[in-house]
C-alpha cells in the first residue's frame, strides 16, 4: 500500500471529535460535557459490558456501540434498540463481515453503513510497528479506522501505542487515535492534530476512570476544554 500524500489541512484543535468510550454507571454526567461520541460496549469480556437501558442523551452526542466477533443479528438488534449512530468493530472480524454488516443493517432499514445513518468502525491495534496493506481490502466497507493499542485485552489497556507509526498512514480514510490516552497525552495529541492526518476523534477510556465503567467527570473537563475549547 503506496504512502499517500495528504492534502487535508491540520485538524483544528476545536473540530477534533471526543469520544468517551467504556460507558457503564454515568452516562448523563458524561454526556453532560458533551462530548461527540460515548461508547457503550456489548461484549460479555469486558469489565465494561453494558447491559443497562441508554438513557435519553442530547442529540448532539453519538452513541457508537462496541462489538466483539458478534452474529450480525446481535448487532442489529443492538442498533435498534438503542439506536446507535455508529458500530464500532473491535475483533477479528474480516473485510466480507464488514460487507455483510452494512448489507444487515440496510435489510432492517437500520442504516446505509457508508455515506448513511450507521457508521462502521473498524479496529486495528498497533504496539510499534503495523503493516497499513492489512487495510486494503477494508476500506470499501468501513467509514473509518480506529487504532488502539496491542494488549491482552479488547481496548482499555491503559497505555498508548507509538504514534510515530501513523506517520506512515497510507489513506485519506478518517480514523480515530484511541489507546491509553490521558491528561497527560493533550500537548502530543495538539502536535499530533498540527499534522495533515485525517483524524476523525480522540478515543478515551481507561484512564478517565475511577473504576470500570465509572468516569472522572472532572478529568473529562479538563481534556474537553483543552482540546475544544483551548482551555476555557
């Protein structure tokens, strides 16, 4: 996969999407800050399973669900009740699963997948290094790429990748930069966004936490303001 010059301006530090994955106990407060995406994870592996109703969130903030190797129906059936805004796929799943979920979700008039209603999200995990050609055969089928950290668990592992690998990024596919991001992270994550890359969102988790699933609101302040409102 040739290396792509990228022609799209540095992401200004106010149009970054925020999303604020592993939502479990406080949605509402998070909600509250307004991020642009909170992420609800329906995997029975993970600390953060959500098995909880979606409580009635503003429509400015997007609900991505979070799937691990799940049958089609599970997901469907997910993104209707729930009425997710975007699907985000967190395991081994293959270029023909992504085909088949847009073509699912369009059989129950859930979502257009590319250009409609749900976005599909893949996941890629990076420690440091990463062939971009594994991308190829994905990227009729997904809006974005998400990239996390290579650890023992699906996402949440608590420390970031090495982000100089991305300067080898071969697309103009947007993508999401997720892995052990924490306060500490916001001045690279400035420098990361002065660059042409096409990032989409910031992806926090894990180190916005008081306990699985249970976010530090002031934390989450903290980085919203940095990073959308120049610290205000």
């Amino acid at each position: 996969m040739n290396r792509v010059d990228h022609t799209n301006a540095p992401t200004p530090l106010g149009e970054v999407g925020i999303k604020i994955c592993g939502m479990k106990y406080n949605p509402q407060a998070v909600a509250a800050l307004q991020p642009d995406y909170l992420g609800f994870i329906f995997y029975g592996g993970s600390k953060r399973n959500f098995t909880e109703e979606v409580p009635m969130l503003p429509t400015t903030v997007k609900k991505i669900g979070v799937f691990v190797d799940a049958p089609l129906d599970f997901v469907a059936e997910k993104v209707e009740k729930f009425q997710l805004d975007g699907v985000q796929l967190h395991g081994e799943e293959s270029p023909g699963y992504c085909r088949s979920i847009n073509e699912h979700l369009n059989t129950f008039s859930l979502g257009k997948g590319l250009g409609g209603d749900v976005s599909i999200w893949k996941v890629f995990s990076i420690k440091e290094t990463f062939n971009f050609d594994q991308l190829i055969p994905y990227e009729p089928y997904v809006d974005a790429f998400l990239f996390d950290t290579k650890g023992a668990e699906k996402g949440g592992n608590g420390y970031t990748f090495n982000w100089n690998v991305l300067e080898e990024y071969p697309s103009q596919k947007p993508f999401v930069l997720s892995g052990g991001i924490g306060l500490e992270e916001i001045s690279a994550i400035q420098d990361i966004l002065k660059t042409n890359l096409p990032i989409l969102a910031i992806d926090i988790n894990s180190k916005f936490e008081i306990e699985p699933g249970l976010k530090k609101i002031d934390d989450l302040h903290i980085l919203i303001s940095e990073l959308k409102n120049n610290g205000q």
